[in-house]
C-alpha cells in the first residue's frame, strides 16, 4: 500500500465515507429518539391536499421518462468514451481527431435521427 | 515503551495524518452548512427588501442551528403505505453521496510542516473528475427512492421528473468539462489547477464555462431549475412525505452539493487557489485556502442571486433547453477545442 501512493487515496475516501455514514446514520437515530411518536389515522395516509386518496400512486407514469433514461444511457456512454480521448489527445494527434469526428459523426446521425423522431419533444 | 509504539506507527504516519484530515475536513464540510443557509436567508431577505432572520444571535447567526434542533426534536411522520426502509434510505443516501463527492476537492496548495507534506485534500486521486461525476450522479437514487418510496403522486412525479432532469443535464456537465480536461491533458483536479497558473480556464473555454455553470445549477437542483420540489405544482414533490430531519436531510445535502458544485467551477474554470493580477503570499496555506474560499463564496452568492432574480422554467422547456440547445452547443465546443489543441 506505501509503494503506490495511489491506493492510499482510495483509503481516505474510505475514511471520509465512514464519517458520512456515522453522520447520516447518527441524524437518522437522533431524531428518531428525541421526536415525539403520535401517530394518528389523519397523519399516515398519504398526503394530497386534504383529499382522501383514492388508489395507489405506484401505477403507470409517462413513457417518455423511460425513453429520456435510455436516450442518457446512450448518449452518457459515448461521453465516457471520451474522457480517455481528451486525455490523451496531445499524443494521437491527427489520427486521434479524424477518429473522433467520425465517432461525433456517427453520434450526430443518431441525434438528428431522435430529434426528427420526435424523441426530444415534450408534450 | 512509547517509543517502540512511534517506531512501530512512523510507516504509517501519512495514513494517520490522512485519516485526521478527513475527520477535520469533514467536521469543516458540515459545519459550513447552516453558515450557507444562514448566508442564502439573510441574501432573500436583502434581495426582498426586508431583513431576514436577525434575531437568534449576532446577525441572527443563531437561527439554522435553532432549526435544526427544532427539526430533530419534531415527529417524523412515516405513512402507513410507504416502503419504510427505502423510505429511511433514501434521505440518507442523498447525504451520504453529497458528503463523499467532497473527498475529492482540492482546495488548497500542499505546504510543509514538520517534514510532513501535507495536501489540502482528503484524496487526491489520479482519475478525479471522474470519481467526482460518478459519486455524484449516485445522488439521483437517494432522490427517485424518496419519490418510490413515499407512495404519493406528487412525490413519483417529482421523483421522476427530477431524475430526468439531473440525467439529462449530467450529459452536458461532462461535455463542457472535457474541453478544461483537453487543454490540461489530465483528469486529475490538482493537475488542473496547477496548469492554470497564468491564465484561468474562463479565458480559454468561456462557452464550456456558461455550459458547466446552466448544467452545475441544473444538477444541484437550485433555481430556476427546482423543478424537483416545485412547491406550487408538486406540493414539494419528492420530499412531500418527509419531516422532521429526514426533510432536513435532503436540504443538507443540497447545501453540500452547492458547495462542491461551486468548488467544482472554481477549480475546472476559476483557476483555484491561483490569485490573479493581485498578489497572495502563502502563509503556509492560508493564502491559497483564502483565494480559494473568496471564489467559492462569489459563486454560492451567484447562486442565491439567480434563485430571487428567475422565475421556475417550465418542465417541458427545461427538458428541450437541455437537449436541444446544450448538448449541441456543447459538442461544438468539445469539436473547435480538439481542433485548436490539435493544430497548435
């Protein structure tokens, strides 16, 4: 671990989280010891404004979520691809660059295709 | 005998020293949180022409640690058809995920003391920027399992909704910040900052700054982009359900990730600790530490400033602004930089 000082990091990380995970688990429990318990019929049925609740919210909700999730998934991966590219982009040069554009290009197809499609709309 | 247990432990002094880092770093994370709350209260307040909270205290300073004990001390309601154990995660992940994230900010030039080099960091990482989008973006689940979790319409939507809109805003914050990773050919965040010594990344990648800077606002979900809490439609969507300090935990880790996305700018943009045209000597760490605060607390006062001057956008603009208008402009400037660091 004392030869690749990189590791070490990744330890501190550690330590960091395992303060976060005292801090929230501490406000967690805290508050749950120290509040007040009333439960009342009124106090745990959802809350709507005042009206009664008619069925359960965990039903159908709009496709277009679904297809913006898939649409990040794609475009999110291409991004990450990338990453290593911007690094190294002082030594590929021109080979690097001509490669990427072809890459944005082929990118691009897909995104004016979504576009056309309606893909990006919202109504 | 003490003298065996400092031979045995002198191996590991850097660990040690690190881990106390941490603790320390992470007690100055949290306790900087109702100084922020304080600071965005008494800015409203100033913004609207009235005084804000001024009676708690000097300065009403007093006032968010009044609250929070108010908070702790409230009844958390959990209803009767909520998920209880996603219901009880879901809070805490959006803090945990915020305080993580900050472990990788560097906000200070390493200095010497007792032959000990010391990094004003918790850990200093080689792929940096990238631990940093991918530890924050963990943040959309604490967010959607509130919204699952609650079993209330208002709350699915704003999970939903929110969750679409940090996805898509995510895809431009990591557009714009591959030009400032083009020029300095490195992910790592001290390396960037150490390469904008002369001249800060504004001047070189201005549209990749105003892109970062619509995308960092839309991600820690301040406004004009609150579309996740929108309290007029939504009733405060994903958090609907919540109270006491479980409500208070999200706001947490909202201030947390104001504060890392505001430090995040300063250093990919900003130039960090580098002073510019005015001269700071170090004082060991002071100086760069200081130059460094003053830009974070520029931006977080941008930040209040933006949320009392815009009106909330609308979801369906917000949504065709994000795809339509930064992600192209953001592939041009990803595009023009490649071929400027190529050709010169």
């Amino acid at each position: 671990m004392r030869n690749d000082p990189n590791m070490s990091e990744y330890f501190f990380i550690a330590v960091f989280a395992v303060v976060a995970l005292v801090v929230v688990a501490g406000i967690l429990i805290l508050s749950a010891v120290l509040g007040p318990k009333n439960p009342s019929p009124q106090k745990t049925v959802p809350y709507e404004c005042g009206i009664i609740p008619t069925e359960e919210a965990k039903g159908r909700y709009p496709v277009r979520f679904a297809t913006i999730a898939m649409l990040f998934i794609i475009f999110d991966i291409e991004v990450v691809f990338m990453y290593p590219w911007a690094v190294a982009l002082d030594q590929l040069g021109f080979f690097g660059l001509i490669e990427m554009f072809l890459f944005i290009f082929i990118l691009g197809i897909a995104y004016v295709y979504i576009w056309g499609r309606g893909g990006l709309e919202w109504d | 005998m003490i003298d065996s247990v400092i031979d045995f432990l002198a191996p590991y002094t850097f660990l040690i020293v690190g881990a106390v880092k941490a603790v320390i770093i992470a007690i100055g994370l949290l306790s900087s949180v109702p100084l922020l709350v304080w600071l965005e209260r008494r800015l409203m307040g100033r913004f609207q022409v009235r005084l804000g909270p001024n009676r708690v205290g000097p300065f009403g300073l007093g006032q968010p640690f009044a609250d929070s004990l108010k908070l702790l001390f409230k009844e958390s309601i959990v209803q009767n058809s909520a998920d209880k154990f996603l219901f009880y995660l879901a809070p805490a992940v959006v803090v945990f995920t915020a305080i993580v994230t900050f472990s990788l900010i560097p906000f200070g030039k390493p200095f010497e003391i007792f032959d000990q080099k010391i990094g004003m960091w918790v850990a200093n990482v080689n792929v940096g920027i990238l631990f940093v989008f991918a530890i924050s973006s963990m943040g959309i689940y604490g967010i959607v399992l509130a919204g699952l979790s609650s079993n209330n319409k208002y709350s699915l939507m704003g999970g939903l909704r929110s969750s679409a809109q940090m996805i898509s805003y995510e895809l431009t914050l990591g557009l714009a910040a591959l030009g400032v990773i083009m020029i300095t050919g490195s992910l790592n965040l001290q390396e960037i900052v150490d390469a904008q010594k002369t001249v800060p990344n504004i001047l070189l990648q201005p549209l990749a700054f105003v892109l970062f800077y619509i995308a960092g606002v839309a991600e820690t979900n301040r406004a004009p982009f609150d579309l996740p809490e929108a309290e007029q439609e939504l009733v405060a969507g994903f958090h609907t359900e919540y109270s006491g300090m479980k409500f208070a935990m999200f706001f947490m880790g909202e201030y947390i990730n104001m504060i890392t996305m505001s430090a995040l700018i300063t250093l990919l943009f900003l130039g960090g600790w580098h002073s510019y045209i005015i001269p700071v000597p170090d004082l060991l760490f002071i100086g760069p530490l200081l130059v460094f605060s003053v830009k974070v607390f520029i931006l977080l006062c941008i930040l209040i400033w933006l949320r009392s001057t815009f009106p909330r956008i609308r979801y369906d603009r917000l949504m065709t602004f994000g795809w339509k208008i930064l992600v192209p402009l953001a592939m041009l400037n990803l595009m023009v930089t490649s071929v400027f660091i190529v050709i010169f």
